[in-house]
C-alpha cells in the first residue's frame, strides 16, 4: 500500500479540517472521499463547471504543474478568482505534495 499524504481544507472562515489520502486521484476527490465543505464538484472532474474552486497557498503554487488552456479559461470567469485560483479536479495528487494546503471559496456550498 502506498503511503499516505496530508492535505489541508481550509474554510473561508480560516478553520482548517486536515485530512489523509493516499497520493492519487484529484484534490478534489479526496476532498469528496472526506465530506469536505465548500467543495462542489458539479460535473465530477469534467474541468466544466468550477464548482471545485479553491486558492492554493502561495507556497505551494509554483510545485503545481501550470494549468492546461481549459481550467484557465474557467477560472478567467469566475467572480472570486484570484493568481492562486485552481479547479481541485485538475489537482493531480503525488507523494510531492503531502503538506498541500488549499482553501475554498466562501461562496461554494
Ligand atoms: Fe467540475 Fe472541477 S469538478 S470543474
């Protein structure tokens, strides 16, 4: 069995709920797996509809691969987007990113 990594949810709120997930799938699947707050997922890793929207920490920006043209374009049009704007389901888990720390948007109930 693979190890296990650690992400961080935090809510807009500032509460944060650590969780532990093996170092595949998407950021926002494991944000799914634990019931997470705040993160939608509407099409269910489509990269169409956004409701997985988070803001990544600025220190863990630069240790993501860029986003490709279609999660761009999606984020281009969302009210809150921010230069630390990603979609989780483009958030491609790896045992590099155990630490991960995101936050979501305080409008994506
Ligand atoms: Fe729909 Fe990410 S889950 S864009």
């Amino acid at each position: 069995m693979s190890e296990m990594i650690k992400l961080t949810f935090r809510d807009a709120a500032g509460q944060a709920q650590t969780v532990e997930v093996p170092p595949h799938g998407t950021v926002m699947e494991a944000a799914m797996l634990n019931n997470i707050a705040g993160i939608v997922a509407e099409c269910g890793g489509g990269c169409s509809c956004a409701t997985c929207h988070v803001y990544v920490d600025q220190e863990w920006l630069d240790r993501l691969p860029a986003p490709a043209p279609e999660e761009s374009d999606l984020v281009e049009f969302l009210d809150r987007a921010q230069p630390n704007s990603r979609l989780s389901c483009q958030l491609e888990l790896n045992p590099d990113l155990d630490g991960l720390t995101v936050q979501t948007p305080p409008d994506q109930t």
